[in-house]
C-alpha cells in the first residue's frame, strides 16, 4: 500500500473554536483515528502547536541560522497531519473527506514519492 500525508490547515481568518466546540472536536477525531486504525490504515497522527511556536532552521554556507516564527509568513498555516496507508488516492482521498469532517477543517492530500528500488 502506498502511504499519504493527510494535512489539516487553519487560517487566521477562521475564528477559535469553543472549549466546547474543541472537545467535541477531539472526540470526532478519536472516533475517526480509531476507524482508520481498525481498518489497518494508521500510521502517524499528531496536532500541532500554533505557527507562532516555530522556529525555523537554515544551514547556508557552512552555518546554521534559527529564526523565530512560521517560515512561510501566510494566513493558513499546518494545523496537524495523519500519515496513512491506503490502496490507491481514491482510497486517500475518501480518509481525508472523513479527517475533514472529524477536524472541522480542510484537508490537503499528497502521496509520499516511492524509494528508488
């Protein structure tokens, strides 16, 4: 099976749930982590802290430069992300409409490029 990243974004734009709306957003996501775990699809789930919680890392000529901060300066920015297995990205593209729903945001799907044999 072929493996893709599942990656929930949020923007700035969107207001902050509730602490209700967030719990009840925490519980859809168990119920749909242990959907795709049962179905032998799991791989890695994890949320993220808020953009303002990077740093980002450069190595140019020989030194390695942090800077506080997202990278990219943008209104949407990586919430969270699920690494799935899945048999085709028709396959993906079904678990991601399920993640979407769980998560109440948008999920972008991409296939993991394949090692060289």
């Amino acid at each position: 099976m072929k493996q893709y990243l599942l990656a929930v974004h949020s923007s700035a734009d969107v207001p902050p749930p509730s602490e209700q709306e967030m719990l009840a957003m925490y519980e859809s996501v168990d119920a749909f982590n242990a959907e795709l775990q049962a179905a032998g699809g799991w791989v890695f789930a994890g949320g993220l802290y808020p953009p303002s919680s990077a740093t980002v890392v450069h190595a140019r000529d020989g030194e390695v430069v942090t800077t506080d901060g997202p990278f990219a300066e943008t209104k949407e920015q990586l919430g969270g992300i699920w690494i799935i297995e899945a048999a085709d990205l028709d396959a993906a593209l079904a678990w991601a409409g399920k993640a979407s729903a769980s998560c109440k945001a948008p999920v972008e799907v991409r296939p993991f490029q394949e090692l060289p044999s």
